[in-house]
C-alpha cells in the first residue's frame, strides 16, 4: 500500500520518478541586465561629457591621498594644516617649475629631433634588411636632388617679377614644440589654469582632514553595519592607494635616477631630461615602460647612428623597468593591494581610450578602488574576486 506522500509525489508533474523535486533553475532576468548595460553607457558617455570636471578632482584626490601622510606628521609637529598644506604644496610647485626651467631648452631639442630619428631610423632598417631600393623610392630620390638643385639656384639668384621687382617666398618654418603648446587646444595658459586648479583641489582637501570621511559615515544610514562597511571601505581605499602613490613616486624616483646614471654612462645627451621623462611614465602602468624603452632607442640611434647602440639603450631602460616592476614594487606593495596584471594592463587601455594621458595615470589608483568596494559588498564581490590576482 502506497503513503500518501508517495502518491503525492507521483501526482506531481515536477517531480521525478524517484519522488525527487528538482531544484529551480535561475533564470536570467533580461529587464535587470538590460538596465545595468544602459546604465554602464550612460555613466561612461558621462564621464567622458564631464572630463573636464571630473579629471581634476581625480588628480587633487590622488595627490590628497599621497601627501596626507606628510600633512599629518607637520600637523603633529604643531603646525597648522593650512600652514603645512601650503609650504608642501608651494615647496612642489616651486621644484616642478625651476626643474621644467632648467631643462626647457633641452627638452625642446630632443622633441624637435624625434622625426629626424625616425626618418634615420627607417633608413637604416631598410640597408640592414637589404632591400633594394624600388622605383618609386628611385624618383623620389631624384626629385629630392633636383629639387634641391633647383633652391640652390634660387638661392643665389632671386627670382624676379615681369616688373622686375624681387618676388618674396615665404618658407613654413620647422616644427617647434613651443608654438605647438601655445597654439595648441587649451594652450600653455590653459595648461597652467589646469595645474593651478589641480592644486587647490589638493590644498582644500589636505586641510579638510577626516571631514569628508566622517560624513560619508553619517550619511551611509542608519544601521551600526552600515556604518561599520561604510568606514572599512573608506578605511582601506585610504591605506592601499596611500601605499600605491606612495611606493610609485619612490620607485618612478628610483627608475629615473637610475635611468640617468645609465645614459651618462652610455655617453647620452640630454641624460637628465630623459631621467625625468622615465620616472614620469613609470607612473603608467606597463605601457609607460614600453614608450620610454621605444624613446630611448631610437634616440641612440640618433646620437650614435647604429643599431646596436640603440637596442643596448634600449634593452637596459627595459631591463630597469621590469626589475621595478616584477620585483620591488610587488614587495613594496604587498599581497593585500596585488591586482591581476591582465586587468590593470586593459583597465588602464580602457581609461587611457576615456580620458587620454589623464586615463592612463588614473586607471590603475581607480581600478583598486572599485576593487575594495567590490570585496566589501556581497553583491559585488564577484567582480572584486575578477580584478583581484
């Protein structure tokens, strides 16, 4: 004689024939994930409408995070915030100018001779593979020659109207990187404007304190957990990115001197301004390394005309580069802060394609904030799990 829960279980359709029900599937609810892809459009078509607001306040942000710890110890020494805000603040700038100063001019040269090292640098490829020389490269060649034959001849005899009065040619003038800045979209004003804005920015923020955090803490709600979550976000995000900016500025210090000293040895010119070029990119993520091994060689190239010259120049910018890369930042950092270089390599091509050179120095300090928050939120902890290594 069957139970009754055995004949319950035969009359139901969604049960097995060994009276098992089966689990319910989840199933994807296509409105939601509708909603969250156009909400991802519209904040990324926002920041890339409001860069010009929102790059700023990044950078004053980062540059809080790095110098408060400084902010702290002058405050503790008795000196007032304010105080202690402006000296650093002022002391920066001050350095960052008479640096810029110092070594304008040979900047300026090492940019203008950049295509004159690209143009060296195809030629020689082109003899080292052996390629002979097709006719299009043939004309062209000669009509470089007869074109210069041809200025040579004005030069010495200036050609005459009808009238007989002497006509005036107007030659455009080389490429300059100081007019290029100053006719440039925003201009050298609206580059300092930038700059200025950026430091008072910091300069609020600096003497502002555990103001904005406390709030953050009050308006979190009203639970004692949310509260809790609230000042473990704050309270990591603070830590790990003060860690970041702190041990990218030492090493990018680090990579340049040694980038200096490197050159100087090789025999390089402009050595210095390299140096600087080198610590600077070092704050992007893999791809500033890549730019400044490229720089390097081919302007070796350009100063001592081989090949081999250029790849050891080169090869040794790469070799300083990954060795701060691969092995002392990791130990200065730390596993807590550790992210997945595949993440943080297309995290920062995605930053670098919304917001340009600004995106590249940003995306990595941004992508470890959404990490922690990620690793807090149980909803999200997925995606915080995906960026981790």
């Amino acid at each position: 004689m069957q139970s009754p829960a055995s004949i319950d279980a035969q009359d139901d359709p969604q049960t097995t024939p060994d009276g098992v029900r089966p689990q319910p599937q989840p199933s994807i609810d296509v409105r939601s994930a509708s909603l969250a892809v156009l909400a991802v459009l519209a904040t990324i078509y926002a920041l890339h409408w409001a860069a010009a607001v929102v790059i700023p306040v990044l950078l004053g942000l980062m540059c809080s995070y790095a110098l408060t710890p400084l902010v702290n110890r002058m405050h503790a020494w008795r000196i007032p915030r304010a105080a202690g805000a402006a000296m650093l603040l002022l002391a920066i700038a001050g350095g960052a100018g008479s640096t810029v100063y110092a070594l304008g001019d040979d900047a300026t040269a090492m940019v203008e001779s950049l295509p004159d090292a690209a143009r060296k640098l195809q030629r020689a490829m082109r003899s080292a593979r052996g390629q002979p020389e097709g006719p299009i490269a043939k004309v062209q060649r000669a009509a470089a020659k007869l074109e210069q034959a041809a200025e040579v001849t004005a030069a010495a005899a200036p050609p005459v109207t009808s009238q007989g009065v002497p006509r005036v040619q107007v030659e455009p003038p080389r490429f300059s990187i100081k007019a290029y800045l100053w006719s440039g979209t925003l201009g050298l004003v609206g580059l300092v404007g930038q700059a200025l804005v950026v430091l008072f920015i910091t300069f609020f923020l600096l003497v502002s304190g555990d103001n904005f955090r406390r709030k953050m803490v009050r308006i979190a709600g009203p639970r004692l957990s949310q509260k809790k979550i609230t000042v473990q976000v704050l309270d990591e995000i603070n830590t790990q990115i003060q860690r970041y900016l702190q041990v990218q500025i030492f090493t990018s210090l680090l990579v340049g001197l040694l980038t200096w000293l490197a050159l100087l040895a090789f025999g390089m010119e402009n050595a210095a301004v390299w140096g600087i070029v080198a610590a600077l990119l070092n704050f992007i993520p893999y791809v500033g390394s890549m730019v400044t091994a490229g720089a390097l060689a081919l302007a070796g190239f350009l100063q001592f005309g081989t090949l081999g010259m250029a790849l050891a120049i080169g090869g040794v910018s790469l070799a300083i580069n990954t060795l701060e890369g691969n092995l002392l930042t990791p130990w200065l950092t730390g596993r807590a802060a550790r992210m997945s270089p595949l993440v943080i390599f297309v995290g920062v091509l995605a930053f670098g394609w919304l917001w340009g050179l600004w995106g590249l120095l940003l995306g990595a300090p941004l992508l470890m904030a959404t990490k922690v928050v990620c690793d807090h939120l149980d909803g999200l902890k997925p995606i915080g799990e995906l960026l981790g290594a």
